[in-house]
C-alpha cells in the first residue's frame, strides 16, 4: 500500500498528493465526453489539463447520488505513436495521483510519453473529487495512532479506544459517502474513466497500494487491460486484504534494518551511530525502550513527546528511501542526548483530516476485521516477541473492529484467469510491500505476470529506488510490450 502511495504508513508524506481546485479556462478543449479545464497548483506543466467524472455514489444503485473524480492528463507527446492511456494509480489509501503526468510521469522515457496519454486521478473521498471528513480530535491524527502502535507494556487498550473515537467520529462526520469507499469501487470509477476518455482498453502503472487497486481492475474488468506494471507489490490475501498489509510491516523492517546498519556504521559516516553494524541494533532497541521508560518532550509534534514508539514509527518512515537514513541516524543522536531535533513538518490538518478518512474507509469498508480484542492481546505480545523492531503494531488493530458498518462485498480475489499482460517489479528490500508479499502475488496470479526483482533497497522499485536493469525492463514492455520470458533478477 507509496502511500497505505506512501500510505498510510507514510501518512505525513502523502502531501505527495494535490489539494487543488478545478478552474476554467477560457477556451477548454473537449474530448472524450470530457471538458478539461486549466488544473490549479505550483510546479505544474504547463500542458496539464484537469477534468472531471461523474460516477455513482452507490454502484449498487446507479441511477442514485452522483459523485466527482477528479482527473488530470498530459496528451502523448507524438500522435503518430500514441498507443493509447496509461493510468497513475497511486499508493495509499489515500493518495492521489493528480500531479503525477507533471511529476513522475515526465520521469518515464521519452518512448514511453509518446506512446500514452499519462492519466492521473484523485480517487473517491480524495480532495479534489468529492471529499470526505471525519473530523478527528488532533490527538487522533498523530502517526502512532494512525498505524496501531500499542502502548509500552505492550497493551491494546489505548488502541482499542482510539479506534472506537475515529470509526464514531466518521459514523457522525462522514457522510453517506464514507460507506462506500473501497477499493473494488476505486477501480469500478476508473473503469467509468477509461470510458470517459474514449479507450476501449487502458494501461496502468500501479504503486504500493495502487497494485491493490490494479488487481481489482483486474479482475473486474480483465478484457480492458493493456499493458499493466505493478510496482511495489502489496499482499493479496484475499482473506486478511489491508491486514496482510499492515503485518508485512515485521518482515519490512527486518529486511531493511540490515541495510541501515551498514550505513550507520561506515566509517566517514558524519552521522555514524557505530562501529560495526552489528552494534546498531541493539543500540537501537535499547534506546527505544528507554523511551518507552522516559520520553522526551517534544514541542510542537504529535505527540508532544518523542517516545519509542514514535522513534520506532520513525525507523519505518526512514526505510522507504534510504536517502532518509540521515534523519533517523540524527534523531536517534539527538535521543541518546536527551535532545530532539525540530518538530516535523505535516501536512495542514485539514489535508491530513481528508487522507485519513478516505485511508480508515477504505480499510475498514474493504474486508472485517475481528472484533474481539483478545485476537489482538495474543498477536501483539507474538509479535514484540518475535519481531522487537516493530514493537507489535503489524499485528494490532486499526478503527476497523468498531466500523459501524461491514463490508457490502467480498475483498478482491486475485487469480490466474485472464490475459497475460502483467508485468511486476519489486526491490529485495521494501518496507511497506516486502518480497515476502510480492511473491505471494506473482503466485496467485500465475502465467498471467512475469516479475523482475531488483537487488535494491528502498519503497517504489521503477523510476525511483530501483536498479538501471529494472527501469529499463519496464520501460520496453511500457513502450513495446516485450517482457522477458521468465522472472527476472536485477542486480
């Protein structure tokens, strides 16, 4: 789930998303059944346009309520070799991929931006599509009740009943909408997209969670795929769905740990934590306990206190790029000397107020969780036992056993029926969608994918954090569609 895009797991960072309002121009082109209009906000390419898709509220009921998505493209940039439109679907949930044709999508070769219309979305609840609000105490929004950090001694209570404030605040504050967030109706308005933009068949690029939302395109819609890339390949466990998400956390970090200790033991290293790397872990842990023991304020954080949990939340958000080693290296200096760095910056809570409904609803509505706490008591003390790193949050509970509502249909269920248009790409060593998951993936689906593996550490494995060998694997079967013949290793 780079973004749940960097996700909910990288709440603070899903700023990679765009808040912007649709604004006429004077003159808009219409395509497709679209008008597009000029998108608002900073850094945009100029050839951007914006639009929107009017789709049932309710595909139960779809003469009912009408909602907006949001859409954004940048037109191929050679008709004569235009193949046709490549959907962005971002990470999250709660991400959005608004800005992505002006962003990452100029990153795509130029063989690639001349075969496709690059084709970015907010999806339903996401700002600037038709929003939805919880309205959560501020304590609520911090990322260590986000993602189910239990408390030091290793209790779910305090879980328990921070999920039982949010799902009673989105029962009173959400709307009708909040009931029909999920991600099997994530990919039926894309499906209303791709009509809209007059494709018969559409291609995608799928990230983290957004390869959760290509599988059920996927299998919803198999005869209007093209070409697919799934990147960063989340777990599909039909049964557990985003839980499966949240548990692959314990192999993330241990698969990523080693990695960060090399690099904070090098010599020459200025923010060196150790000599040898063996001697990182246990530093690590041992501070982090004595933070259970004895935080340290924090003023102006969420919380106001730099407590373990919230150094071990900071580990996870430093092992999606290692170029973030440095700021838990730094962090974990200034701990040892009883000082903080500055307070992290956020997003603006009304911002954060959007992406964590449209990320709890999306969760909570997909697939039920188990209500009884005791489920939760067991696997969280398995869980600190077996993996200290993560301190028993994977095997927690979000807001989901006090959701009001239960889920209106079975979780995706991926398969190995359909064409054989799936190419899948993974580094090694991912936090948020280990290998572990990814090969879970490649198996339910069969013959229908290859997958290239990239001996790289880092979240978002094509473009980003991945191997030469790897992008230039995507990028041929993007421009071309020639896969390699079998699975690949990338070193």
């Amino acid at each position: 789930m780079k973004q749940m895009t960097k996700s909910l797991a990288l709440i603070a960072a899903a700023s990679g998303v765009v808040f912007g309002v649709l604004t006429p121009i004077s003159a808009s082109a219409t395509s497709g059944g679209l008008t597009w209009t000029e998108c608002q906000g900073s850094g945009l390419d100029p050839r951007q346009r914006c639009a929107t898709v009017s789709v049932p509220m309710d595909y139960a009921d779809p003469d009912g309520p009408k909602i907006e998505i949001a859409v954004s493209r940048i037109r191929s940039e050679n008709p004569d070799a235009r193949r046709g439109a490549l959907l962005l679907i971002p990470g999250g949930p709660g991400g959005d991929s608004m800005n992505d044709p002006s962003g990452k999508g100029q990153r795509l070769p130029q063989k690639v931006r001349d075969a496709y219309d690059l084709i970015g979305f907010a999806p339903r609840g996401m700002a600037p599509s038709t929003a939805v609000d919880c309205g959560l105490e501020h304590r609520d929004l911090a990322r260590t009740t986000l993602l189910p950090w239990p408390s030091a001694d290793g209790s779910v209570d305090t879980n328990m009943a921070a999920g039982k404030r949010v799902s009673e605040a989105c029962a009173r504050n959400g709307g009708e909408l909040i009931r029909h967030i999920s991600t099997l109706n994530e990919a039926r308005d894309l499906d209303r997209v791709r009509a809209a933009l007059g494709e018969r068949k559409v291609s995608a690029w799928g990230v983290s969670y957004g390869t959760y939302v290509a599988d059920a395109y996927l299998q919803l819609f198999p005869g209007r795929t093209d070409r697919v890339v799934l990147d960063s390949n989340d777990n599909a466990d039909p049964v557990h769905a985003e839980r499966a998400w949240l548990a692959a956390f314990e192999r993330g970090a241990e698969d990523n740990f080693p990695e960060f200790a090399k690099w904070a033991s090098a010599p020459g290293n200025p923010d060196r934590l150790a000599d040898t790397a063996a001697e990182v872990r246990p530093l690590f842990l041992h501070l982090a306990a004595r933070l259970d023991r004895e935080p340290i304020p924090w003023p102006g954080a969420n919380p106001e206190e730099l407590n373990g949990n919230v150094l071990r939340q900071s580990m996870l958000d430093s092992f999606y790029d290692p170029d973030d080693y440095p700021a838990l290296a730094k962090l974990v200096l200034a701990a040892q000397k009883g000082t903080v760095p500055p307070a992290p910056a956020g997003p603006p809570e009304a911002v954060l107020q959007n992406v964590t409904a449209v990320a709890a609803a999306t969760i909570c509505n997909d697939v039920d969780w188990p209500g009884d706490p005791e489920v939760y008591r067991e696997g969280v003390a398995k869980s600190r036992a077996a993996f200290p790193l993560t301190g028993g949050m994977p095997r927690n509970a979000m807001a989901c056993p006090s959701w009001p509502w239960e889920p209106k249909e079975a979780p995706v269920h991926v398969t190995d029926r359909g064409p054989s248009n799936i190419l899948m790409v993974q580094n090694a060593r991912d936090v948020a969608t280990p290998l572990s998951g990814a090969l879970g993936l490649r198996e339910a689906l069969g013959r229908r994918a290859v997958m290239v593996v990239n001996d790289s550490t880092g979240h978002d494995a094509y473009l980003d954090n991945g191997t030469g060998c790897g992008d230039a694997t995507v990028s041929r079967f993007l421009a071309t569609g020639v896969r390699p013949a079998r699975d690949t290793y990338c070193r």
